[in-house]
C-alpha cells in the first residue's frame, strides 16, 4: 500500500515546536515509504476555515518554517476554505442515507439542555430532540444544522498505532454538528472529509486529538469509507514536567532559526523527543528516513529541554563543512562580506566553531574579522588597555613589525621571547594584544589570529589603538 500523510496546521500563528515534530514525524514516515516501501507521499493542508483566524502572515509563517527545516511537502498546499463545497456535499449525502439529520434547535433550547445537565451533575451533551422528529414541526424561520446520528448503543474502537487499542462506549456521545445553520463545515465533518479525498493513508499527529478520532470514526462509517490508521503521538512537555509554554521554548521555528540553531539540529532534537533507535543520539537525515517507524514512538510525553538542543547544536555545527557554515554564518554578521574577508573567516573556522554552540555565538565571536578599523573596543578590554599595558603593546608592535615569517609557530616565539626578556607573563603581553585586535577579551588563540588578519591589518590595529 502507498502511504500517505498530512500536517494539517491551523494558520492562527506561528509552526511551534510540537506543530514541527507532528510535520516531522509525517514526513519521515512518508519518505521512508517511499524509499523502502510501496511508495509515500507528504501532504500539507492549511486548515483555514476559521476566517476570523487565520491570516495570509500566518500561512507563510508555517511555509517558511517548514522550508527552514527542509520539509518538503508533495504537491500544491491545499486549503481548507476552499473545500467547503466539499465538506457540504458529505453532509447532504449523510442527509440522503439517513445517517444525518436537520436539528432546529434555538440558542435558548441548547442553552437550557447545558443547564440542566449541569444541574443533574451530567455531561453537556445534545438530547437529540430532532433526530425522529418530522420536519413539518420546524419553527418557521430557524435555519437548522446538520447533525450526525451517532450510534445509540455499542463501542467506537480506534487500534491506535501508539496508544494501542483505545475504546469509547457510544452513549457518552452525542449527534454531532456536521454543518452550521450557515452552512460552513465543523472541524470534524471538514478534517474526514478532506483525509478522505487527499487519499491519506495515516493519521500521524498529537495525542489531543484521539477525542476526536472517536467521532471522525464515526462519519467515516456513516459514509461508507475507510478508516485511514490512526497514532496519536504524546505531547511534548516543559523540562519540568508541566505543560509546554513560552518559558520552556514553545516558540515558531522562526525564533530558532533568529537564535541560530540549525535545522539539522532542531529536526535531529524533535526526533528523539518522542521517538528512539537503541542509544543513537546524533542521527542523520538518511538513517532517520530508513528507520523511522511508528512502533518505536513512546507512550509517554516528551520533555524539552533548552540546553540539551543548544549542546546537540553545537556538537552538530562543529562538525560541518567549513565552507557550508561560512554560508550560514554569514547573514548573522549584518556587515559587507568581501572574498577577502570570507578567505580570512574559513581560515579562522576551525578554531571559532569549538567555541560555539550556535550561530549567533559564532558570529559573536568571529565579528572581529569583519569589523572596519578603527574597531570599538568593549569596557572589558577598555580596562586591560592601561598605560602599562599600552607601554608593552608598543614595545610588542616593534618587535612584531620585524617579523618577515608572518606565521603561528614564529609569531608565538616572538612574544614569548618578549615576555621573558620583559620578565613578564605571557599573559600581561597577550591580554593588551588580544584587546586591540579584536576589541573583546576573548578570541581564539592570539597566535591564530595575529596570522589570520596578516600582517598589515593586525600591525593597523595596533597602530589605532596606540
């Protein structure tokens, strides 16, 4: 059998984190199909039915965060809007085979049935008053909605993939609204109706929605149709344990990206928050596509943790290309890169990205490089520039300007030679040096970088600042 998948996101604001691995896992489980199986194909559907939410900015929001992770969808993105002939055609045909039925129920009489039931310590639910009832009694002018008639007696099981066999007895529910008095779909008729057309194959999205397989279950018999196979993937939690919020980085993908993680990080993270292959940590986009499968999804929520992406994207951006991370790095240094400056940055690569976890860190610490003279120099390195300092750095500058071997190993001798004719420690030379170089207190080794400037820029820096 072909597979095939959907994200089905709500276009009300940004692809948060648990929207991202709900994308993630519907991809991976297509792609592995198509791959190793039959064949697979990933759907996107934008469910913008609630007009009042949903908005053009939001829309390419979820576009641009699933590009930014590398989730290619199959096809044209479909909407959801554009489908409500669709979704009214079901409920009509729904009307014609008597599995549906016309309820011209007021506000006031659904109000008084909430109230009741609260009253009686019951569930809310709808009494189906209309669902026998002769249409020749309707109220004049009430234009009715479109309710399911839900089985009064038996079970609705769902043999979940991750939850495993899940059951609910059919008199806890009630007839459900299937179309509005305005005739626009209700989430459940309009989700059922577009899996089924799109040929979606499974269901693969959070755990808060099995409530509503129950029902979906329904109208996809009342129909005639088949069932697509569910799993129902826990939620991701905080690092505390509590429900996911801002705090604990319930943020869009977009805020990762501005952050500087990388989207093989973030995909590589979300993946094992929930899904597992023995003890591998680091796992790249190929071997997720050939192992990922549904049966190694825990059970339990997942807990996010900040710092343990923040470490996994270090560990992963330390070990990239040189060349791909000058790209990246890039447009997080907000200056004019020139081929010079670009030959002076993959030559300083290899000793900034041991210090860096992200690609902001990276930036921080190799925009020393692409600075125009004279560079800003920090409080911190403000303080280390004293006179004494400044007398050492001058004497320093001499002694560097005689250099003709403008390389690591003899620019290092050179200073040691300094600090111990000087009885100073190496140090006491280094800081001032280090300081009017790049302006900060911290940088690479001052040897690496007094040959990755050259000779003529890191003898000007001196000079501005002495």
């Amino acid at each position: 059998m072909s597979v095939v998948t959907r994200f089905a996101p709500s276009p009300t604001g940004f692809l948060h984190i648990g929207g991202a691995r709900t994308a993630l896992y519907n991809w991976l489980f297509a792609r592995h199909h198509q791959h190793y199986g039959d064949g697979g194909r990933f759907l996107l559907r934008i469910e913008d039915t609630d007009r009042a939410r949903s908005t053009d900015a939001a829309v390419d929001a979820i576009y641009d965060g699933l590009k930014w992770l590398g989730l290619d969808w199959d096809g044209e993105a479909i909407s959801q809007f554009s489908r409500i002939s669709n979704h009214q055609q079901a409920a009509h045909q729904l009307l014609q085979s008597g599995h549906a039925y016309r309820c011209y129920c007021s506000p006031e009489e659904l109000a008084e049935m909430r109230d009741l039931a609260k009253k009686q310590g019951r569930p809310a639910k709808y009494d189906g008053r209309w669902r026998d009832r002769d249409e020749k009694d309707a109220p004049p002018g009430v234009d009715p909605v479109i309710r399911l008639k839900s089985p009064l007696d038996g079970e609705t099981v769902i043999d979940d993939q991750v939850q495993g066999v899940v059951k609910v007895n059919n008199q806890e529910m009630d007839d459900m609204v299937l179309l509005r008095a305005d005739g626009t779909p209700t989430y459940m008729l309009a989700v059922v109706v577009d899996d089924h057309d799109m040929g979606v194959t499974h269901v693969i999205r959070g755990d808060d929605h099995l409530t509503n397989a129950f029902r979906q279950v329904q109208i996809y018999k009342a129909l005639g149709w088949d069932i697509p196979v569910f799993a129902h993937i826990p939620l991701i939690h905080g690092n505390d344990g509590a429900k996911m919020s801002k705090r604990h980085g319930a943020l869009g993908a977009e805020f990762y990206r501005d952050q500087g993680f990388l989207p093989e990080a973030l995909r590589n993270y979300l993946l094992r928050l929930g899904w597992s292959h023995g003890d591998d940590e680091i796992i790249s986009t190929d071997q997720a596509i050939e192992w990922f499968g549904l049966d190694a999804i825990g059970r339990s929520p997942s807990r996010f943790d900040l710092a343990k992406l923040t470490n996994l994207n270090g560990h992963i951006l330390r070990g990239l290309d040189d060349e791909r991370l000058l790209d990246l790095l890039i447009p997080f240094l907000e200056h004019d890169i020139t081929d010079d400056i670009k030959i002076r940055l993959i030559k300083a690569m290899p000793g900034l990205k041991e210090r860096a976890k992200t690609l902001v860190e990276l930036a921080d610490s190799a925009v020393f490089l692409v600075k125009n003279r004279p560079l800003e120099i920090d409080e911190k390195a403000k303080k280390v520039l004293d006179q004494e300092a400044l007398s050492h750095l001058r004497n320093l500058r001499d002694t560097l300007g005689s250099v003709s071997d403008w390389s690591h190993d003899t620019l290092e001798t050179c200073a040691r030679d300094y600090a111990e004719k000087s009885d100073l420690k190496l140090g006491k030379v280094l800081q001032p040096l280090r300081s009017a170089l790049t302006g900060t207190t911290k940088s690479p080794s001052i040897f690496e970088v007094l040959e990755i400037l050259g000779r003529d820029e890191a003898l000007a820096r001196i000079d501005d600042v002495l």
